[in-house]
C-alpha cells in the first residue's frame, strides 16, 4: 500500500487497520456496544472497521466508534488524515476532549431491567443526550 497517496480502497484499508487495532486492544464485546451505540447490528460495524471488507466507514459514525474505542490523539489524528484523503468531500465533526476544568461530572443510577441490551440501548441514549447538551454549551 502506498500510504496517503493510495488509491481510495488503499486509503479507506488504511483507516480501518487503525480501528481494527484499537478494537482489538480492546476488551471483548466492543463491536457489540458500538452497535448498541450506533442503532446498528455487530455484522455491520465489522464490515465498516474490519480492514478486508471494502464498505467505508459511514462519517456519522466516526464519533460514537471514537467514543467507544478511546483512540489516543494520535490514532484519532491518523485517522481522520487518512480518512479525508479517502473522502475529500467529507468533513467529519469530531468533538475534542474538553479540558478536565472545563467539565462536571454527573453521576446517575438507573434500575436494572434484565436485559443487557436493553441496558446498552438506554446507555447509549443517554450518552447521545449528553454529547447534545456538550454542543449546546459550546455554541454559547
């Protein structure tokens, strides 16, 4: 592969081989919460993060897979430099990590209701409901 001067099945390759390695540093179950995350099946974040399938990763989703992966600066970087290389008319909105003092932690308990994915689900919605709130007050 010629790097980021690649074709765009290269480039879009090269993305994925940065995901696949963060996913599986991770422990199991990580395709499964970003699934949950996104409203999407586990067959279909393997396609769009696994390097052997030529599906691109769709830009809405880069964020809530960042979030759940935990890439460090530099793998999210590398990334979205390949990423737009692969897809010059795509801009993808990715929120960087507010300063620890710019932030407040809320702490909630929520009941069990006997279903794991059920449980996700909600998580994730409520994790959404937070990265909305987070835009709101930076548009301030």
């Amino acid at each position: 592969m010629s790097g980021l001067n690649g074709t765009k099945l290269e480039l879009i390759r090269a993305y994925k081989l940065i995901l696949k390695d963060a996913l599986e540093a991770r422990p199991s179950g990580i395709r499964l919460r970003i699934a949950d995350m996104i409203g999407k099946n586990k067959s279909f974040v393997s396609q769009v993060t696994n390097p052997n399938y030529k599906t691109p990763l769709p830009e809405k989703y880069i964020e809530p897979i960042f979030e759940a992966v935990h890439l460090t600066p530099r793998e999210r970087e590398r990334f979205l430099e390949i990423y737009r290389r692969a897809h010059p008319r795509s801009r993808p909105q990715t929120v960087d990590k507010p300063e620890p003092e710019e932030t407040r932690v809320l702490r909630i308990e929520l009941p069990r209701l006997g279903s794991q994915q059920l449980e996700r689900k909600i998580d994730g919605m409520i994790v959404q409901m937070a990265r909305n709130i987070n835009d709101l007050g930076r548009r301030r």
